[in-house]
C-alpha cells in the first residue's frame, strides 16, 4: 500500500563530472551509464541533463530489467579524453519507514516466503536473495549475521542492528580496496569503502536467504543538524539508525552506495527499507537514487569498451547539495 508523504520534501541538485585522460588515441568508445536518477513515490526527477564530450555519434535511452535508466552512447573519432557530466534535480520526500520497523515479520517468516517451493506464488523479490557475481556465498557471511538475526525478530529491526554493526565493527578507509578486492578480504580485514560494505551487508542477509539490493546514487556533501537524543531497546535502533550527527557524511563527494532490504509487514505488503551501513543512518532526504541492481556491476555509474587508448587517468568530481 503506498503512503503519500504530506511535505513537499527537499529539493537537492547533483552535479556528477567523469573525466578520462588517455595516453594514446581511442579510436573508438561505447559506454553505458547509469546516471539519470530514478523516479518514484519518494523521489521525483524535477530536471536532468548530459553531456559528453566529444560528441557521441549514437546516443540512447532505455531501461534496464530493473527499471533503471539505462543510457549508452558511441564516441568515433581518435580522442585522447573523454568528459562526461550530469546534473539532476531532484526532489526526495520523507518516508514513515522508521515507524514501521517493529511491524514488519519475523526474519524467518521472510526467508521462508523466498524460499522456492513447487506451487508457491512466485515472490519477484526471491532474485535478490541469491548469490551474484560481486556478492558471493561465504560461511563467514553466515556467522557474522547471526548476531543481528534473532528468533522471532522482526527483519527490519534485524536489518537495522546489523547495520549498526557493520558501522562499528569496520574501518571506512579511502582508496583501501578496489571493486576487485574479494569480499572475504574485506571481511578480514575489516575495513572498506561504502560499496565493500553494502555487498557485505547483502551478503549476510542473503546467506540467511534474505532479499537484499544494492543501490547506487549520491550524498548531500554537508548534513544538516542532527537530534541527539536517545531511546531505549528497540526504539534506540530507529533513532539511532535516523540520527545524522556527524558533521560530515562519510562519502560524499563521490558516487555513494548503500542497502535496500526487503520487508514484508505483517498486514500489508511491505516495502524496502533503505539503510547505508557506512553513515549508520535510514536514507530519506539527504540520499539521491540513481538505480537499483543484485551488485555493482548491475548498476556501475559509467564503464565502456574503448579501441586504443593504452594506460588512462580517471578523474570523478561529486557535488550534491540542497536547494531552494
């Protein structure tokens, strides 16, 4: 059941600069990009615009199976840099999901209506409670969500914890990793850049045959105050989970990523909760969404297949921030 927000929300603009130098020509370059965000009852595309530089001889638009907006382009010509920029407003609307946390069903219900079983309904969400190429199945993955995950406990409050735990337990450090390193290495050594720890947080929740997306998409550069106060329990799970007391969020300036986890209520249908586990927040309005996918690779900002070039520099600049 969808719940129109009352507020008119908050009006952020991105602007996202991607710039390749190269030491020889490309004589030839297709690319895709995952750069339009995405448009729903919590965030409406108000404009959009792209450029590439040079001038792509062939450019469209489509969508992906997920819905994304999928756009490609075919650069012809001998060029030794590539500019590509984007700027997006958009207008993000609150969510009442915090409220809704302790509703949700029991994590083992959840599991069990995603599991295949001959005759069952079908359950669209089952495709991202399995394995995928940058979120493979590890035992550890198993154990370390074992914590988070206890009987009888609702799954958003169980997504949530282990959220919290991700934040504390591993180290945010810069450059560390590449999409390359292998998750069991982030895992031993307990530390990353956001996409290490959201394929690591969908890890453990599909390793207890959970339903769990990666979403890539942009951070407000500068937060707003924050609430410090405190609950109890399972109160302090929400509020601590939509507390953005850091004076600057861990990730801006660059393409972010976080979580979306499937949770079934107990009447109703459900919806995905959003969590970023590098903040230790519930996105709502300082979080801009380009797309949804199994991992990174669904729904990697830019890439492409170039003829020439040789050895290349990439330079990606980030600005998000409120407007009026």
């Amino acid at each position: 059941m969808n719940r129109l927000p009352s507020t008119p929300g908050v009006a952020l603009q991105v602007e996202h600069v991607t710039r390749y130098h190269y030491a020889a020509p490309v004589d030839l370059a297709q690319h895709e990009a995952f750069l339009r965000p995405i448009e729903d009852e919590f965030q409406h595309v108000e404009g959009f615009e792209m450029g590439v530089e040079p001038e792509p001889l062939h450019h469209s638009t489509g969508r992906d199976r997920y819905g994304n907006t999928r756009i490609f382009f075919t650069v012809t010509g001998a060029h030794r840099r590539l500019d590509v920029w984007a700027r997006s407003r958009v207008r993000a609307l609150p969510r009442d999901h915090e409220a809704r946390l302790p509703d949700t069903q029991p994590w083992e219900e959840v599991a069990a209506r995603l599991r295949y079983a001959a005759r069952a309904p079908y359950e669209p969400a089952s495709e991202f409670a399995v394995a995928s190429p940058y979120v493979p199945r590890l035992p550890e993955l198993f154990e370390f969500a074992n914590e988070s995950l206890q009987p009888g406990r609702p799954i958003g409050l169980c997504a949530v914890d282990l959220m919290h735990r991700i934040h504390s337990g591993f180290r945010y450090q810069s450059a560390s990793t590449t999409i390359d390193t292998p998750l069991s290495t982030v895992l031993e050594e307990r530390r990353g850049v956001c996409q290490d720890f959201a394929h690591l947080m969908i890890g453990a929740l599909r390793m207890h045959g959970l339903a769990a997306r990666y979403v890539s998409g942009y951070l407000l550069t500068t937060p707003p105050g924050a609430d410090d106060e405190q609950a109890d329990g399972e109160e302090a799970l929400v509020a601590a989970a939509a507390s953005v007391g850091a004076p600057r969020f861990i990730g801006a300036d660059a393409s972010h990523a976080w979580v979306s986890v499937w949770c079934p209520e107990a009447e109703g249908d459900g919806f995905w909760l959003e969590l970023d586990p590098t903040n230790d927040m519930l996105p709502a309005t300082d979080h801009v969404r380009l797309a949804y996918g199994r991992d990174f690779g669904d729904v990697t900002p830019l890439r492409g297949v170039i003829r020439g070039g040789g050895d290349h520099a990439l330079e990606v600049g980030v600005k998000t921030e409120r407007v009026v």
